[in-house]
C-alpha cells in the first residue's frame, strides 16, 4: 500500500469530517505537526475534540485553529501560552478536560494498547476525581481514569521510510509516538524521507504498521516558545 502523499491536503483526504476526535503530538512548540494542522484548518472542518498536550501559542500550531472556532474541546494537561485559549475558555466558548500530565500520556498509551481504563492515586481528592469511580488498593485510593483513542492521529517524526516506520528525535518523542498508536488513523509529517530499509530496525520507535499515510516535509520552521538567554556582559574580558 503507497503510503507516501504528495502534500498534507492529500494526505488527509477523506479523512476529516465535523465533530470528530484529533490527536495532535508535540511538547509546547517541540514536535508539532504543523503542516498537518494547516490542512486541517484549511479543510473548514469544525466542531473538533482535540487531544493534544497544550494547545500550541496564539498563531501558532493549534493556535491557528483556535482563531478559526474549528475546537469544540480540548483535552490538555497545559494550555498557559495561548491568550486566546483563556478567553474562549471564560466566555463559555471551548470545552475544557484537564488532565495531569502523566496522567495524560498514560490514558493515550493505554488507548493505543486496547486498554479502556486503569487507576491511578494522581488527583484523588482534587478536582480531577470529581464524578469519577474511586477505589481502594491495598489501603489507598484511586481514581479510574479512561484509555483515550481518536478518529484521527496527526505526528510529526524527524525520520521515516516509506513503509510509515518513524524515528523522533529528542523532545519530539513524548506524546508523538504514543499518539501514533491511539488514532484509528495516523498521518505522520517527517523532515527525512529515506528508503525502506533505510532506518536500522532497533533505532524505529514507531512501526509502521501504525501508520496509514506520511508526507514529507523537508526543512521545517521549528519555533522558540520561549527564548532565554542571559544578558549580554557589559564588562570586557580582562
């Protein structure tokens, strides 16, 4: 099956429909599948639940669908850099599920492993556990926390072959290669394109029997969330 595509809107087709569930991996603006996301803002399909770790920054990444109304909900452990995020939230706008962050890794690992649910002792007696099923285990509570799964997985990889196998580098491999396994679907964008055969099998952190489609996407802009640096010295070396 050819599972190269010559861009992200082809990639994508007939796949996107309103009301369905996206995943979309990245760490703040590490890893992010942002020329899949500009498809699917493009495509004009609305009332998304997105999966996803935060919710990129104003323009950017998710951001952009954001600034569309193309969300209904997300569900995130963080969403601190998106402006407009906060006030869609607090005029009553867009849907919000929290999550902590583990937590969140966790319910999307256990819905890429057929798992519906597990418990864990993070947020018992917190917000998080309210309308939950709680119980004991060995003299401590927990609360249930449900696998999570999506219609639609879009990750980004720094390496892959035509066969969907994927290889992230660095920061990029924290919510991409679990996602890649929960969408019934999962489209990948990689910066390297190489040959099958081309990646050394013990180095494929997602095989690509998890993956339907990819795209190419050489050289991509990769954004600063925050740039920290220290004030340039003033005194002269001695």
């Amino acid at each position: 099956m050819q599972k190269v595509y010559a861009d992200a809107t082809d990639a994508l087709a007939g796949l996107l429909a309103d009301g369905m569930v996206v995943m979309a991996g990245g760490f703040g603006l590490c890893g992010i599948p942002e020329t899949l996301v500009a498809a699917i803002k493009l495509s004009g399909v609305r009332d998304l639940t997105v999966i996803s770790n935060n919710a990129g920054v104003d323009g950017i990444g998710l951001g952009t669908l954001l600034e569309t109304r193309q969300v209904k909900k997300m569900i995130s452990s963080y969403v601190g850099e998106n402006k407009l995020f906060a006030q869609q939230y607090l005029a009553g706008e867009l849907e919000i599920e929290f999550a902590p962050q583990g937590t969140l890794a966790e319910r999307i690992r256990a819905g890429g492993s057929g798992i519906p649910a597990f418990f864990t002792k993070t947020g018992v007696g917190t917000l998080i556990a309210e309308g939950k099923e709680v119980r004991t285990f060995d003299g401590e509570l927990y609360v249930m926390e449900r696998g999570l799964v999506a219609d639609l997985a879009v990750v980004h990889a720094w390496k892959g072959d035509a066969e969907g196998n994927l290889v992230y580098r660095k920061t990029a491999r924290n919510f991409n290669p679990m996602m890649a396994t929960a969408g019934k679907v999962t489209v990948a964008e990689v910066e390297h394109l190489v040959e099958t055969g081309g990646i050394e099998p013990d180095q494929i952190h997602t095989p690509g029997i998890f993956v339907s489609r990819l795209i190419h996407v050489a050289n991509p802009v990769k954004h600063i969330e925050q740039r920290t640096v220290r004030a340039r010295s003033t005194v002269e070396a001695v």
